[in-house]
C-alpha cells in the first residue's frame, strides 16, 4: 500500500495498517460538540458502537441509547446493522467504518422514519466524490458540522496511545432528516 500512495503522492499519515474491521474509537467530545448544534428523539440507536465511548456521552446526556456493533468489544449487543429489516423508533447516531459509510447512510434512511435524523460522524472528505453525489442527489444531509478543531479516534480504542498527538484528519457530523430535499446547511462547531 505504501508504494500506491508514493506513486500518488499522497499519504495514509498513519505509519501502521489499518485495523481489519475499520475500528477507530471516537473522542467522546464529539457528542458533546454535535449536542451543541443539533436535537435528538428520546431513543438513538449507536449502529457502530465499540467500547461504548459515543454510547456512554449519549446516555449521560439522558437518551435512552441501543448500543451495537458486528463485533463484540465487551458493550452492547452483537449484530449486523447491515442485516437490520426492522423500522427504528428514533434516531441514529453513529461513527460508520468509513469503507461503508454510504452503505450505512443509505441502510440508516431505510430503517428510520420520515422526520428522524441519522448523524454520521465522518471524514470532512466524505463531502466528495462521483457515487457519493448520487447518493446526495437522492438524499443529500441537511446540515454538515465541521470540527473547528481536529478530533481524535483512537485505533482499537487506545485513546491512551493518542496522549501527545495530534489528528491530521478533518472530521464533521453528517446530519441526514429523513424526508429532506434541501441543500446543506454547512457549519463550524
């Protein structure tokens, strides 16, 4: 992979391979910082949900949360949001493996009803892209919350080896409202 990404000039800025199943733990001040500028319904489902670090901020802040992931990391329940038939009650929060993201966005909107939100918390360049603007084009997010900062996400959830380093990747909430036909709202929090 490095010699793909030396001939493109380009680099991964991460000197290690990527974890298997996509699993980069999220700074939990980033609920934080989505809470700010954004409501919720009572129940959120956390699709993607780790060792419980977004779970956990969510239900300090008094939502009724359903934690799961594919693999089992010791919190929540083992299962496939990709499988999910079942309509949800509420809204979606979630950090996606950033491979499927679109898949996960596109599962989320068939899952919730009309007027609940799915939040997305993804790379900044999620906003590009030809099949990512077909996805837009059909069901485009109503507003984007950039990070002013840089945010952290631990690989495998070692925040403890993150102590010192910094983040060379831009993040924002994606915010997707069932039902919404509009432009994007972008803003800073």
């Amino acid at each position: 992979m490095d010699k793909v990404y030396k001939c493109l000039g380009t680099s991964n800025h991460c000197p290690d391979k990527r974890e298997q199943h996509d699993f980069y733990a999220t700074d939990p001040d980033a609920i934080d910082a989505l809470l700010s500028v954004e409501t919720f319904q009572n129940d959120v489902w956390e699709c993607c949900c780790g060792e419980g670090h977004l779970s956990k901020r969510l239900e300090e802040n008094g939502y009724n949360v359903f934690s799961s992931d594919l693999i089992d990391r010791g919190y929540g329940h083992v299962h496939d949001f990709m499988d999910t038939q079942i309509p949800w009650r509420g809204d979606i929060i979630s950090n996606p493996p950033y491979s499927s993201a679109d898949e996960f966005t596109e599962k989320a909107l068939s899952v919730i009803k009309t007027g609940a939100k799915a939040a997305f918390f993804l790379k900044l360049q999620f906003l590009e892209g030809q099949k990512r603007r077909k996805l837009y084009d059909v069901s485009p997010p109503c507003r984007v919350h950039v990070f002013s900062k840089r945010m952290k996400c631990a690989k495998n959830g070692r925040f403890d080896l993150m102590k010192g380093r910094g983040s060379a990747i831009a993040y924002a909430w994606f915010v997707w409202q069932k039902g919404f036909t509009g432009q994007p709202v972008i803003g800073w929090i």
